[in-house]
C-alpha cells in the first residue's frame, strides 16, 4: 500500500486480512402501520411506560387544580410539530396526538 488507501477487499476472500467487513442492513420502507414491523410480535410485549410532553405556557399546579371540561390553554409546542415520544430519558419516536370518539390517543408518527 502506498499509504493512501484504507483497504483493499480481495475478490478470493471477500475480506481483507485482519479487517471485519460491517453487514449493511438495508432500510425498510415507512409502514402506514406499526403492526406490520418484522419485530412487532416481540416489542408487543414489552410493557414500557411512554411519556410525551406538551410544553404549556404559564401552566401552574393551581391551574391543573382548577382545570374544567372545555378549558383551553396556550402550548409553546406548535401545532403542526409531531411531539416527542419518551420511554426512560430516551427519545424513542415522535406522536401526535388524535381524539377518537371521547378518548384522547397518541399516534407514533416515527420511529427516532
């Protein structure tokens, strides 16, 4: 070697001596639903506590007290800005949030 090169890969070996050669994985396409990930069967079971943060200006216990039905208050988050999606001090993801019928749910808009 002249001192430029890194490695060389021979076409007998398929690897250089003394190098490992990374698997590339490819990347899968985006999924209209989690579901039909490889691994869902496993990450089904996994029993995690999820915590998303929406970040909510001059919001004080009192008012959380006080809070009655129909009561708006004011975000700092955007509205049109997904939320992080939290497991631990670990961003997993990103969400949104939906009302479905009278129930309020979080929909994983991406993994992170």
């Amino acid at each position: 070697m002249t001192g430029t090169e890194l490695a060389t890969l021979s076409g007998d070996s398929g690897k250089a001596p003394g190098l490992d050669v990374a698997k590339i994985t490819p990347v899968l396409p985006w999924m209209p639903r989690i579901e039909e990930h490889p691994a869902w069967e496993r990450l089904a079971q996994l029993r995690v506590t999820l915590r998303v943060g929406v970040r909510l200006n001059h919001f004080k216990v009192r008012d959380l007290l006080s809070l009655k039905e129909g009561q708006v208050f004011e975000s700092l988050s955007p509205d049109t800005e997904d939320v992080p999606l939290m497991i631990g001090q670990i961003q997993v993801g990103w969400s949104e949030f939906e009302i479905l019928e009278q129930r309020m749910a979080l929909r994983l808009t991406r993994l992170g």
